[in-house]
C-alpha cells in the first residue's frame, strides 16, 4: 500500500473517477467520524450519497475500501513532503523540515493521526506484523532524497543512503509509536532540535571531521 503511495506521488497520479473520488472523500470523513472498526460500507453510501451496490463495485470489501483511503492519505504526506522540503537552503535544513513536517503531518492527520492516538497498539503491530514492509517502504523514500542530495553534490558520496534513511526513519517511527516524556513533538524547535542533533550529523561519511 505504501510502495503504491509512494510511487504514485512521485509520479503524480491522479484519479479522474469522481464517484470513486466522492465515495473516498466520503469514507475518510467517515472513518474519521465514527472510526474504522466502527464504520459500515453502508454508512460510507450514505455519506456518499450513492447505493452500497455503487459503492461494491469500486471497493469489493470493507478492507479494500479502507486500503485505498489510507494509501491516499499517505500519498498526500509524500506529495507534502516533496513541499515543504523545497523552502530549505541547505541539505541540514531539508532534513530539520523533513523531520519535523513528517511528524507533524502525520499526527495531524485526522485519520493516521487519530489511528495512532485511539488505538496505538493496532498502528505498532501494523509496522511490526508486515515483515518489515512498511518502514521499508518509508526508507526507500527517503534513500531516494538522499541519492538526489548525493546527486547534487550536496551530501559525500561515501555516505551509505539506505543505512542512513533506515536510521531516520526508525527513530521517526519510535515517536508516533512510543509517547516521550522528554521530547515535546508538539513543539517544532525541541523536534528540530532532535534532527540538528541527531540526523544531521549522519550526513557526513564515518571518520570524516564535522
């Protein structure tokens, strides 16, 4: 789910079907609502305001449908992302924003967030029962921002982008999944802090002089 996600917003996909598009505006608003677990493919059709045959014939299961809405909302923090990255000057300051935007993003959002805030235990197990897949898929992108720093001459050579990413993207992970104590995520300076600190420095290849 998250590899399409990420493919289609680096492609730019869009979806040209506006009643699929009407029952996914639809859906989300209702997961949101009521929760997931909660919610019925007939309550979606009738916020949709279309029949559940309708609604059956573009998402054959309730897990489908539910697929789809989280993809969307994924491929909308990359596509964000992408965004919020071009503001900074400098590849330290892509990655403080990257940092920051991503946890920002994604606890903000009405559904992942509330997901992760409501039922905590159901968003670990989704990252620690996939074999791996998901932060995986997460890494692969922000490798892929890496590579084109590496590109560009901005970030050494020697720096191995998949290790560096995979090290990103776990300590991102560990603070949507386990609340801190010490680190206010609601505070944009203490996050940016932690970036500056702590990701910042795995920019430059090993043995080499800050």
């Amino acid at each position: 789910m998250l590899e399409r996600a990420y493919t289609e917003a680096l492609e730019r996909v869009d979806d040209h079907d506006d009643t699929r598009t009407r029952i996914l505006d639809a859906a989300y608003e209702q997961f949101c609502r009521m929760g997931i677990q909660r919610s019925t493919m007939e309550d979606v059709a009738r916020r949709a305001a279309v029949s559940r045959i309708t609604v059956y014939r573009r998402f054959a299961t309730k897990d489908t449908l539910v697929e789809h809405v989280v993809r969307r909302e994924f491929r909308r923090y990359f596509d964000q992302f992408l965004i919020d990255i071009e503001r900074a000057e400098t590849v330290a300051d892509r990655v403080v924003l990257g940092f920051v935007s991503s946890l920002r993003a994604i606890r903000g959002n009405p559904l992942i967030g509330g997901l992760i805030a409501a039922e905590p235990d159901l968003f670990v197990s989704s990252m620690t029962n996939d074999g791996g897949r998901t932060l995986a898929t997460v890494r692969q992108f922000v490798a892929g921002q890496l590579r084109h720093e590496q590109r560009a001459g901005t970030v050494d050579r020697e720096v191995d982008a998949d290790r560096v990413a995979e090290m990103m993207v776990r300590v991102s992970a560990s603070f949507l999944a386990i609340p801190s104590h010490l680190i206010d995520l609601d505070d944009d300076e203490q996050v940016a802090a932690v970036a500056r600190q702590f990701l910042v420095p795995m920019l430059r290849p090993p043995g080499k002089p800050h």
